[in-house]
C-alpha cells in the first residue's frame, strides 16, 4: 500500500473525518459540547443614552458563535437614533423586524422611503444597506436572522417577501378585536399575530420570524404554554405587579415546577430559552403589552415548534 505524504490529496480529504460512537454523541448539549440557552435579561438603561447607535443584545460568548447573537439564529439589537441623526446597517440577513418603541423618522431601503412612527413595525427583506432617519428622537427595537446565515455559511441574496409596514393603528385595532373576541369566547390569550401574505404556509411575519403583539389585562393570568423556538422578549407598558414564571417541568396539576421569576420592567427585554414552560401574570391596576418575537417561521416550516399549552383544567394540549 502506497503511504500518504503531505502532497497526497487523499490525505487532506481524510483529515478532518471523525466517528463516534452513538451515546458519545447523540446528545452534544447534555454532553456539554453546545451549550444550553439559558434566561437572559436586557435592561431599558441600555437605549436611554442619548447618543445614535445600535445596541445588540449580545451573548455570543455563551452561545459559543460569532458576535453578536441573542440566540443560535436570532440577534435583537436596541437601536437608538438622534433627532435628525441617520443610522446606516446592512446585515448579511434574509429578514429584519424593527418595532418603534418612541420616535419617528423613515427608513430609506433598496431605493423605497418608508415612513414610521411611535407603535409600527417595519419588517425588511435580505440584507442590504438600510438608513434609518429620524425626524424626532427614536428607540427600535429590531430582530434580524444574521446569526443563522453565519452559522450556515450563507448569503442572502434572494427577497422571499415585501417591505411591509404594519401601522401602529391597524395593530391596536386588531389587538382590540381580539380582545372582544376573547370576552365572547372566554379566551386566556389575547393577541394578534404578524403575518405576511408570501408566508402561506407557516402564517408567520417572514419565513424565519414570528412576531405577536399581546396585552395582558389587569388581574389576568396567562397559563403555561412551551415551544422549541427561542422568544426574544420586549416588554411594553406595564407597571410594578407584573411579571413571568419560567421553569424545565410542568406539574400533573399544570403549574410550573420550581420557577423562576423575572419582574416585568417597561421597555426591557429577556430571553426566554426553548423547551421552558413559561406563564405570564398581571397584578398591577393597569393593562401591561409585550411583543414577543422568534425564529418560529423557521421551526413551523420544519414541523419541530412543537407549542404546548397548559388548560384550565390543568391538561396539557396543542393549539
């Protein structure tokens, strides 16, 4: 047999090949080897410094992957702008969400002027330079999926949907009908979904995002629910009194095993990991809203969000 030197190309393409043995690998998290995502909170004092900038909300160093990143596919960033200031971004990234927090301004994108206010969410596709101007002092709060095309390799050249614009006003008003709704039919969540008409199939804002505007009353409880995907977590009004349980397990009664709680603060965001059961409780006198956002385009289209939600009566049951 003839033996490889380091000329030989055999030898390179044999180089990198490794085998395991099943157990040794089938769980890399359980094993340690990825890490597991754990709570992260985000506070408003990271948007309230009155210079134009973009904050992302980074834990890239725990995720173990390139910065920045807020989970393995998703990156949330504070963006803050100036009152006749213009921010510049161009990530390499298949679909962007920007929600505004305060302020208004347009975004000027692939030769198109959108106009934006206080309570509208821009949603964009692939990556190209985009510049954002404000008019009035401005605080986004955007997503984008850059983390997944780096981990993948890729480059996104190819739109799969439109600029869309989706008004303060149209998303108020069909949060309230909603609302009506949920009186009528003794409904536990009351919320509206951001869906896009290219987006047939997984009914979701773009193919990899997921974007919900919810409002949870006064004196309302909003029982456990889990999913696969990781929610990035924004936090609109509420005040003191509200707040979120988390935990791994569910009891047989439907109650969340030894939980963790994160207090809810205005215009702040967390992470809630995948997999955790998380319920949702409001004690204060007054309504609290949250935005919820995650890469659940991408798991629907792949059949692995695998949502559960926890009954009255304390049974567990898909939507």
């Amino acid at each position: 047999m003839t033996m490889l030197d380091n000329s030989d190309p055999l030898k390179s393409l044999l180089e990198n090949a490794l085998y395991y043995e099943y157990t040794q690998a089938a769980d890399p998290i359980g094993s340690g080897a990825i890490s597991q995502l754990s709570y992260t909170e985000f506070g408003s004092e990271l948007h309230e410094i009155n210079c134009t900038r973009i904050i992302p909300l980074d834990i890239s160093a725990q995720l173990g992957c390139e910065k920045p990143a807020t989970s393995p596919a998703l990156c949330a960033n504070f963006v803050r702008i100036v009152a006749r200031e213009t921010l510049t971004t161009h990530f390499n990234a298949t679909s962007q969400l920007f929600y505004v927090i305060k302020g208004c301004g347009h975004t000027e994108f692939d030769g198109i002027n959108i106009p934006w206010n206080t309570g509208d969410f821009v949603v964009l596709p692939v990556g190209r330079e985009t510049n954002h101007v404000a008019t009035t002092d401005t605080t986004f709060y955007l997503v984008h999926d850059e983390p997944l095309l780096r981990y993948l390799g890729a480059k996104a050249d190819s739109p799969r949907f439109k600029p869309t614009l989706y008004t303060s006003k149209d998303s108020l008003r069909e949060l309230d009908k909603a609302r009506q709704e949920a009186r009528t039919l003794n409904r536990n969540r009351i919320s509206v979904l951001l869906a896009n008409k290219a987006m047939d199939q997984t009914l979701t804002v773009t193919h990899t995002l997921w974007a919900m505007l919810g409002v949870l009353p006064k004196d309302a409880v909003q029982l456990p629910h889990c999913h696969q995907s990781v929610a990035l977590d924004l936090i609109l009004e509420c005040q003191a009194g509200c707040y979120t349980l988390l935990g791994t397990q569910i009891s047989a009664q439907g109650k969340i095993i030894n939980p963790i709680r994160v207090d809810w603060k205005p215009y702040s965001a967390f992470i809630t990991p995948p997999g955790y059961w998380h319920a949702h409780y409001n004690e204060s006198s007054a309504d609290a809203h949250l935005l919820p956002m995650q890469d659940a385009g991408l798991h629907t289209y792949l059949r692995s969000l695998d949502i559960k939600f926890v009954l009255p009566n304390g049974e567990i049951s898909n939507p």
